[in-house]
C-alpha cells in the first residue's frame, strides 16, 4: 500500500480470486496476465489499466464508455460468474450507484434480483462495512431504495421493509406517503455521519409494530422505546462495537423528546434533555432537523426555528454549566457527616434529588444549608 498525497494506491501482483461454497472468505490465486486480472473485476468502471510505459489506458471491456454515460455493468457481460466470484459485489453494484449516482444496466440488475440470496455467505462484517460506504455516499436513499427494489435489503436490514406501506398520522405537517418514503427523505437530509445516518434509517423502525387507530387517528405510540431495542438488535446482527450500538439507539430513543421542544420548555428540561443525551447531543439536533420532511415552506420554518432555539439554548447552558458546574451541593461524605451514617443505598437517591432540583434551577449548586434543610425532609419522607 503507497500513500501518494491524500490518495492510497494498493500494489499487488495479478490475481484472481472465487468463493467455495462452504466459506464466506474468497479464495485468492496470483497470475501472471493483465487480462485475466481485469477479468475478475466486478464492473467495467473499475476494470481499465494503465499501461505505466506509454501512459495508454488499457480497455479491454468498455469501461470507458460506461463512465462518460453513468452506466453500471458487469465485466464481460457475465454478471452471474461476477458475482458467484463474490457475492459482496451485489451491495457494491447498489454502493457505487449511490455513491456515483450510477444506473445499473437491466442484465446486471436482473442478476443482482436472482442472486440476492447469495448475500447470507458473505460476513457480517463486510456487509456492514459496505452499508457505511453506502450511508455515507452522497445518495444514500437511492442506494437504499435499490436495495429493497434488488431484493438485498431482504437480507441485511429486513425490518426495513416493513416500512413500506405503513401510513402516517394524517395531518399537513407529514407529507410523505409512508413511513419508507419518510424515513429515506430523513436519512438523505441527515449529515454524513455514520452515527446519524445510521439513526435517520432507524429512528421509526418500530412504527409498524406500534400503529394503533384511535378516534380516526394514527399513533404510533412507545415507537421510541421499541425502536431503541429493534435498533440494539439489529446493530449487533451486523457486528458494531458496543458504543456505536449504544449511541444509535440512545439517538433513536430520545428523538420523540428533541422533536417535542417548545419555547415553554424550562432550562430544567433543557439540562435533562442534553444530561440524557450526552455525547450524542449534537446527532441528535441534526436528525432532529433532518426529520422536518414536510413540502410546505412555513412549516419547514417553524419547525426549523424551534431546533435551532434549541441548539442555541444547549450552547448557553452548556457555557453556564462551564462557570457553575451542575453538582449536588453536599457530596457523600458531607452528607454521611450530616446523618452521622456510614455509605449504604440510603445515599445514592438523596444525592440525585439534590442534583435533580439544581439541573431545574430550584437550588443553587452552593447552597449547602438549603440543601442540608431539603436532605432531612427528602429522608424523613422515605424512611417513613
């Protein structure tokens, strides 16, 4: 591997390489021809050569061509042999139309449809390293939308597909037909970060399992919640770390909350919304944005002015809370020394409450007599 400026080139000899049936790893076989190198590439775009001698680019199957009129296709016409070679390259073919804003030519498409099973041989892993590239593309919807039409979504997120024809609550603040067509207008509007994009496509996955009709209405009612354990789930299907798993279903189980913010809210509930989120916070404001789908200017305003106020609020308090740390005035050994007791799990709750009543601005973090006068009562009343 060579570093040339910001670019990595990879040097290897001529090779090519196929999978045994009974293996999800390919096995690998060094030539000594171009041809049969370029050969074993997975589409004509990626098939040309450059002969280092005379500078002329080597051709041999129309890759050119297909550059210049956004086609993608597979190596000699052989889309099946292409992707028997290695299934991985079905979710390429739809990763490079995102990320290129390619079509796939009606015989690889085809088929990528009849071949679509063959996904299950392939690790977790690298299909979830495909998935990123895909999200983080610069059409991510399009690539998303292929994989439901190509069968391949089938086998890597399925819940997805339970999206599609799922009504929405019928009022003019959500335009899109279904939760599908919302959810893929979120995640192309949400900021290329792996952590957001992955919390835009999973943020409603729960809303066909939680649709009720009350009084003509639609509800989706503890989506949130549910989702957050669907997205736990199905993170870990596709082999994430603990934390990117924790992260995304902590977005997804707060997103009803960031979108409910009013001007009424106090800055109690400002400081619990962002102690809630933590390091997700700024994630969680950008799918908050991207979660305005409505067509209709002013509601898009509105909607934008409230996330906005929002944001703006969080920077103030988190600036505050810089100053004045948000603390209970009387740590454990002030308040062990108040009862004359030693640490038990009599503790651990009156710290808390003391905490909850400064994140609500009704104590001050100083103010240890008051907090010393609220400790007694909140005792009193709980060994009652």
């Amino acid at each position: 591997r060579l570093h040339y400026g910001s670019d990595i080139i990879e040097i290897t000899t001529f090779r090519t390489e196929r999978y045994n049936p009974e293996s999800r790893k390919p096995e690998v076989c060094f030539g000594t021809r171009l041809e049969d190198d370029l050969l074993r590439r997975d589409f004509t775009i990626n098939a040309l050569a450059r002969d280092p001698l005379n500078g002329h680019i080597i051709d041999l199957f129309g890759g050119r061509q297909d550059l210049e009129t956004h086609i993608l296709r597979a190596v000699g016409n052989e889309p099946d042999k292409r992707f028997d070679e290695d299934p991985l390259r079905l979710l390429r073919a739809v990763r490079f139309a995102a990320q290129l804003d390619f079509t796939i030519e009606p015989q690889t498409r085809r088929s990528i449809l009849r071949q679509a099973p063959k996904l299950q041989k392939i690790s977790r892993e690298r299909i979830r390293d495909e998935m990123n590239k895909l999200l983080l593309s610069p059409h991510p919807a399009k690539g998303l939308d292929l994989l439901a039409e190509l069968g391949l979504m089938e086998w890597i997120v399925p819940e997805v597909l339970e999206l599609r024809g799922v009504s929405q609550q019928l009022t003019r603040a959500v335009s899109s037909k279904d939760v599908y067509a919302h959810v893929l207008r979120v995640v192309e509007r949400s900021s290329p970060r792996l952590t957001t994009r992955w919390s835009a496509l999973l943020h409603d996955i729960a809303k066909p399992r939680t649709k009720s009709i009350e009084d003509n209405k639609v509800h989706f009612f503890g989506h949130e919640d549910v989702g957050a354990y669907m997205a736990r789930d199905i993170l870990k299907r596709l082999h994430f770390d603990r934390e990117f798993i924790e992260n995304v279903s902590k977005i997804v189980r707060l997103h009803m909350r960031a979108n409910a913010y009013t001007s009424e809210w106090t800055d109690g509930a400002v400081r619990r919304l962002m102690l809630d989120s933590g390091e997700i916070l700024p994630d969680l404001l950008d799918l908050s944005r991207a979660d305005i789908t409505s067509y209709r200017a002013d509601k898009v305003s509105r909607a934008a002015a409230r996330v906005s106020e929002l944001a703006e609020r969080c920077q103030r308090l988190k600036e505050e809370a810089e100053r004045v740390p948000l603390k209970s005035p009387l740590d454990g050994n002030e308040l062990m020394a108040l009862f004359n007791r030693s640490p038990g799990p009599w503790l651990r709750p009156i710290k808390d409450h003391l905490l909850g009543l400064v994140i609500d601005g009704v104590l001050s973090p100083d103010d240890k007599e008051e907090a010393a006068r609220i400790a007694r009562a909140f005792l009193e009343k709980t060994e009652q």
